[in-house]
C-alpha cells in the first residue's frame, strides 16, 4: 500500500511563492530579499531559498550574482510568445471545459465574475487579480486535464507579474471584465465555441495594454 504524501514546508512555500508570482504580488525588476519573504510567510529562510531557487530554475525568477534573485522583465518578443502560447493552451481549456462544467462550477464563476466587476470598481488591483486566477483555474480545470493546466500555469508564472499594471490606465481598466461577461453568457448555453472566443479575446485586449509596458 502506497504512503500517503503531505506536502513538507518546502512545498507549501514553494507553492504560496508561486501564487504570489502568478497573481502579480511582485513586479518586474523587482528584487526578492530571503529574510523578508521568510517573514512575511512566517517561516525560516531555509524553505524561501529553496522555493526561489526552484522558481528561478523553473524561469520564473532570474538569479542575479551578489544580489540574490529578482523578478524579470519581459521584452515585448517574449511577451508576443508567451500571448500566443496563451491563446492556445487557454483557448482549447476554455472550449472543454464549457462543454463539461458542472453547474455549481457555473455558479462559482458567477460570484467570481462580480467579484472581479466590484475589484474594477473599487480599483483593487489584488482583489481583481486573485478573483480573476480562480475565474480562469475554475473554468480551465472543468476541462478535465491535468497536463493541460500544469502547462497552463507554467505560463502564467512568467506573466503574473506584469498583470500588476493593468489598472495603471483606469479608462482601459474599465473594460477589462467585457470578456468574461461574454464567458459567462457562452457558459450557460454550454457554447464552446463562444468560450474559447472569449477567453482568446480576454487575453488579446490585456496583451496589447502589456506589451506597451515591455522593454
């Protein structure tokens, strides 16, 4: 009989670093001091050195000589690349996932898409951010594969922290929950067609604000 495995300290904070990365919680250029991460998560700095140096062989963080390990910065090329990887690993998860949602999962995106309409409002960017990782990994995962979302959010580490300057024009803020107005309505006639068109058109209209604010 096979032991069941619990996830050691190393993991958990591996896994909190990499939500912080995926939703925006640091930016660009930004270097991540060990003794300070340690002490926001409440842990020694023996569990953040190994999770950033994970994080930096995974890509997601950049290892800088004498200073430790800093958050990069994308060059417009990178960003057009990772868009298009986007678009079509998101896409096909959209489109599966809208023929195979259960209505609970329904519900819950529901609450969420109004919870991303109140973020806009209030211009709560981290509020926004997170409501909008649990949107997109409810509807992503309804899909049914495990590989698909792993690669999914391997491409999300290397651009949660540019999404942190999304509402830094608050006219091109306002209009950043049409698309998922547009998944909902595809959702409730279980269209996936319309799913994956609004979620390829979700990513195009923040991509082009992005890539503006590339190197």
């Amino acid at each position: 009989m096979q032991e069941e495995q619990f996830p050691t300290l190393q993991d958990k904070t591996y896994q909190t670093l990499h939500q912080w990365l995926t939703v925006g919680r640091f930016l660009p250029g930004e270097r991540l001091k060990i003794r300070q991460v340690a002490e926001e998560l409440g842990v020694s700095i023996m569990p953040v050195r190994a999770a950033l140096q994970r994080l930096a062989a995974e890509g997601a963080l950049v290892n800088i000589p004498n200073c430790g390990v800093m958050v990069p910065k994308l060059k417009r090329a990178q960003f057009d690349d990772i868009l298009q990887t986007r678009i079509l690993l998101e896409g096909q998860a959209a489109e599966l996932g809208a023929y195979r949602m259960t209505a609970p999962d329904r519900a819950t995106m529901a609450t969420l898409n109004q919870q991303m309409a109140d973020a806009i409002t209030a211009q709560d960017v981290k509020a926004y951010l997170e409501a909008n990782e649990e949107f997109h990994v409810t509807l992503y995962r309804a899909a049914g594969s495990p590989l698909l979302m792993e690669l999914i959010e391997t491409v999300w580490l290397k651009v949660g922290p540019i999404s942190n300057q999304l509402f830094e024009d608050e006219r091109f803020a306002k209009k950043l929950n049409d698309a998922h107005d547009d998944v909902m309505s595809a959702l409730h006639r279980q269209d996936g067609t319309a799913a994956r068109r609004a979620i390829e058109q979700d990513m195009f209209y923040a991509g082009q604000y992005l890539k503006t604010i590339c190197s």
